[in-house]
C-alpha cells in the first residue's frame, strides 16, 4: 500500500465493495474516480473453439488504479467448459508489450500444446496468435494461466471444467466454481527484489517482546525465555509461515474481494457442488463453511471417496471438489483465511442475493513448532499459538541441521533418519537439514492441529479408480526442497535451475519419486504432463494429484509413468519460488 493511497487496514485487506476489472474505463483516471462497483461474472465459454486474447485492463481492488493482465478483458479469465472425448482449439493472441503463454494445469496433451517458453514451446511473441489445439482424455476440475513472467501474479489465470463423456457420477442442483487469487498492487519485479534483499519483509508476526508477554502469560516466563533463547540461538523464526502476506494481499474469490462478497444462490434442500481451485500465486489457504458440512469428492479432477469435512487446506494450485447441502433459508459464508492468517477471501451462498452470513474471526496465529523443524524431540506435536497478534508472512529455512540418519520408508506418524540427503547432487543453494523427515499424511499442518474441527488430510483422500499402469517402479529419484534465506535461493538438491542438469526419464517406464521438504516452509510441487500417483505410508497407490504438497520435515513419495515424450516442467507452485530457481526440466525420451 502506497502513502498516496492511505488505506485503513480493515479496507485494504477486504478491498473495496466492487473492486474489480474495469474494461469499459480505459484510462487510470476514469478507473480511479469510477464509483465502485461489482464486476461482472467471468464469462462462461463453452465448445470446441475459443479465442482468447491476452491484454491490459485497468483494475481497482482497493482504491489505488492498477493494471492486471486480462483473458477477453476479464479478471479472472473466462471459465472455459469442455467435454472428455472433444478436440479443442484454442486460439490465444497476444496484446501485451511483453511475450506471454497459457499453461492448461493438469491437463494431459502433448509437450508442444503445454505452454512453458523455451521448454516445451518458443512462446507468444506481442502481436502473435498461438493455436493450442489438443484431444481432451480426461474430465473434472482444472485451470489454466501464464507461465511467462510474474503474469499470473497480475491477473492471467482462469478456470477450466471438462464434463464427462457419460453421466457424471456426482450428482448435484447447482454447479459453482470458486477460484481463489491474491491480488497486490505492488508491481511484482519490485515485490521479488524486496525478498531478494530482505526476505522477512512482509512478515507482521515475527517475535517480539508483546509475544513474550503472552507466551509467558501461558507457559510462565522461565519456558517462555528458555524457548525464545533456544529459536535465537538457532538462528531460526517459528513465524515463517509465507513469504508474501496480507501486508500487500487482498485476497479474492471469484476475482471479487471480500467487502464485494461473491455469492451463489441455492434453494434449501439443493445439492450444491462446488469446485475450489487455488489460482493464487503465493497464498495457501484453509476453507470452511461455518454451519455446512463439506463433502470432499474429487481432488486435482479426480473423483476420491467422499469424506466428510469441516475444512479443508487447498495449496497453490491444487483444486478439490466438495458437495455440501444447506438445508435452511439462510446465507452461509464461504471463508478462505490465509494460512498465515494475515487475511482471508470471503463470499456467500445463500437462498436471495444481498444476504450475508456473519464472517468468522480469523484464526489464531500457530508458530512452527519442533515436528516442523525436523528435530528429533517433539515430533509429536506441533506448533503453538501466538495469542493476540496479527498475521503477516516470512520465508523458511532451517540451518545446518546435518545430524544423520536417512531411512526409506515411515509409517503415516513415523520417522526417517537423514544420513544420505543428496545421492547424486548437493548445492549451496541450501542452508538447512533436519534431523528428522516423516511421511504425516495425516498431519493437517501448521495451523490446523488440533483446532476443534474435523480437517481433511492427504490421508482421507483415496482415489475410486486405480491407475491403469499400477506397476511397481523400476527406479527411484530422490530430491529435497531446499533454500537458503540469506538470498532468497530456492532449489532442489540445493542446485537452482540454471545449474542444473535436466531429469531424464525413459519412455515408457515406471519412476517413483521420492520428495523431501529440507525447509521450515509449506511447498506445492506440480509435474507437467504426467500424472503423480501419491502413495501410502505402506507403499500402496492411494490417489492420484497432479500438485503434491509437502510440510515442512515431510517425506512423500509417487509414483509416475513416463507416457508422454517431450520436456516438461516440474517445479514449486509458489511463483516467487519458481523464479528463484525451484525449477527443473524432466525429459521424457
């Protein structure tokens, strides 16, 4: 937030009442002095081919005028609604002054329809129309957005449902997707640079004496000092829970901020199906639906076993399908709180429009604890609460931790030892290793344990269907999540992207992949093109995502099938993470 633009912070993190795209304006002085109004809905495209234009519009979510980058002039771009069996084709036409691209997230096609610059095609160059055109072999819940630059940071991501080719097996009344964003005003070259040169700055809750106050109040001054002595001397904060916070968020839904207030009308009694997609560049958030009960059905487009929920964690770039059943007259309040709990995106169901439900109170800050650090005492808890304090963002890091020990398998609460972190590779762009790594598909992570409510975990979901290629690996490919903080280097195998060398796999073979998060940070690992079958603490298929997400000290392993050629990306969902160099190219030859 600029000084010319004195906001209060209550206005500022809720945005204003219409803050939105403002196509028909043209200009930053009509934008400005606009009445604030709601923007339209995004445009719903359906068929078999769609042309799509990449531009500029004026935008105004919280009083300063902005520009975002648009798809048809709409923030987000338009839901695009095709159907399992058809051949789409899409023609995008660049407006910018800058190259662009589309990438269809977890969408299966060949490599040259897939939409990385310089991996898997040359780009869009201003003026230029690209045509993607692909068979559509899948169905469920997707989304699309650039893949050039920080464009998806400043508006150019939308939606994508594809029906099934025969009846859908979820049934339901009503059918909304609800895609959730975060928008700055804060150019985003000049948002990297700040966390280049000071990564904590967007952090509001790091420690401080009003926090001793209050752990003392709870725990008593002697364990307070004594844990607050035992963080300084690890050089390490227990509040880096995001590197980019409701200090410059406002956070959308549907492309509408919370003072605008999104709404999808239903008749009590009604199946509504909604479909979460987390289009955000940065932001995790924890969603519930205070008086509903949420019923979980599909993960990343695909159906699981429905399991029954009062909240769910969705990561950058993960999409869950959930059915819930309102059976009064009366709104309900969708309500999306940031996992740093600096703010939250909001918006309504409800039987009329204008009605509103009561907006909950933001959760309680819950600090990293010693499970999240990946030390050995204490891996049976986790985290501890801030009482009182407002939320903000960090980066994470846990340095030189190297004490030993790596084993190849835990149970869903076990343990494994780290004695051989980097089988073939080791980089400085790595300042940390935990004592400890563990599979915890059951662990909610930071900030929902043990919070009263019943939360999903990877372990609840289990896909209907088994892959067709169920086949044990033939090898394994271990990586770690690593960084360092002092630069803001982000990494697998502490090697940035620059300097390293392509993952080659051979077609038509069967890898599992082995991740391990060295960090004190929550990470969305997405693979282009081919899908990643999670597994079991046991070693079992349990579903198949296309983004894995991964806590802090958390060991996950899946399977893949190389079955599409080409060059694909494979890298962290968190687009500043990306830019600073957790990034690779897995070669399918």
């Amino acid at each position: 937030m600029t000084a010319s633009h004195p906001l209060s912070r209550r206005r500022f993190v809720q945005g204003l009442a219409g803050g939105g795209a403002l196509a028909a304006l043209g200009s930053w002085r009509a934008a400005l002095a606009a009445p604030a109004r709601a923007p339209a809905a995004a445009t719903e495209l359906r068929g078999t081919e769609f042309h799509l234009e990449i531009g500029e519009t004026p935008v105004n979510f919280t009083g300063a005028a902005r520009v975002g980058t648009t798809v048809n002039g709409q923030l987000p771009a338009p839901l695009l609604r095709w159907r399992e069996g058809d051949t789409v084709t899409l023609h995008v036409t660049n407006r910018l002054r800058e190259q662009t691209s589309i990438h269809w997230h977890g969408i299966l096609l060949p490599t040259e329809m897939d939409g990385v610059p310089g991996l898997s095609f040359p780009g869009i160059d201003p003026g230029q129309t690209y045509t993607y055109r692909f068979d559509v072999r899948q169905s469920g819940t997707y989304w699309y957005h650039s893949h050039s630059g920080f464009q998806e940071q400043t508006g150019l991501y939308g939606a994508i449902v594809i029906d099934p080719r025969r009846r859908d097996p979820i049934a339901s009344d009503r059918d909304y997707t609800v895609l959730l964003s975060d928008w700055t005003d804060e150019d985003p070259m000049r948002l990297f640079n700040k966390l280049k040169i000071m990564p904590d700055y967007y952090n509001r809750i790091q420690p401080s004496i009003e926090s001793l106050r209050a752990q003392a109040r709870d725990q008593g001054w002697s364990a307070a000092l004594s844990e607050r002595l035992m963080w300084e001397r690890m050089r390490m904060n227990p509040s880096d829970l995001a590197d980019v916070s409701g200090a410059t968020y406002t956070f959308l839904t549907n492309g509408v901020t919370p003072a605008g207030n999104w709404t999808g009308l239903f008749r009590p009694g009604e199946r509504v199906r909604l479909r979460f997609i987390n289009g955000s560049a940065m932001t995790y958030f924890d969603v519930r639906i205070p008086g509903l009960k949420m019923t979980v059905v599909a993960a990343d487009g695909q159906d699981v076993r429905p399991v029954d929920v009062d909240e769910f964690r969705i990561g950058v770039a993960e999409t869950y399908d959930v059915i819930v059943e309102p059976m009064d007259e009366r709104a309900y309040t969708i309500f999306s709180q940031a996992m740093d709990r600096s703010g939250y995106a909001r918006a309504t169901l409800a039987p009329r429009a204008g009605m509103q439900a009561e907006v909950p109170a933001v959760d309680r800050v819950q600090l990293l604890g010693m499970m999240d650090m990946g030390m050995a005492h204490d891996m049976g808890g986790g985290g501890h609460d801030m009482p009182g304090m407002a939320a903000g963002g960090g980066h994470g890091a846990m340095p030189g931790m190297d004490h030993g020990g790596h084993g190849s398998g835990a149970g869903q609460g076990g343990m494994v030892e780290v004695r051989h972190p980097y089988p073939t590779e080791r980089g400085v762009s790595n300042s940390m290793l935990p004592d400890v790594v563990s599979t915890r598909l059951d662990d909610p992570g930071v900030g929902l344990r043990d919070n009263g409510r019943r939360v999903l975990t990877y372990a609840d979901l289990r896909s209907m269907r088994e892959p067709e290629d169920n086949r044990n690996p033939s090898r394994e490919i271990e990586l770690h999540l690593t960084g360092t903080m002092e630069r803001y280097m982000w990494s697998f195998n502490g090697v940035k992207f620059s300097d390293a060398k392509p993952i080659v796999l051979r077609y038509g073979e069967r890898v599992r992949f082995v991740l391990v998060n060295d960090t004190m940070m929550t990470h969305p690992i997405h693979l282009h093109g081919l899908w990643s079958d999670l597994e079991s603490p046991d070693g079992a298929f349990q579903v198949r995502k296309h983004t894995i997400s991964l806590n802090p000290a958390q060991r996950l392993s899946y399977r893949v099938s190389a079955d599409a050629r080409g060059n694909w990306a494979y890298h962290c969902h968190l687009l500043y993470h990306m830019e600073a160099g957790m990034f690779r190219a897995v070669v399918v030859e």
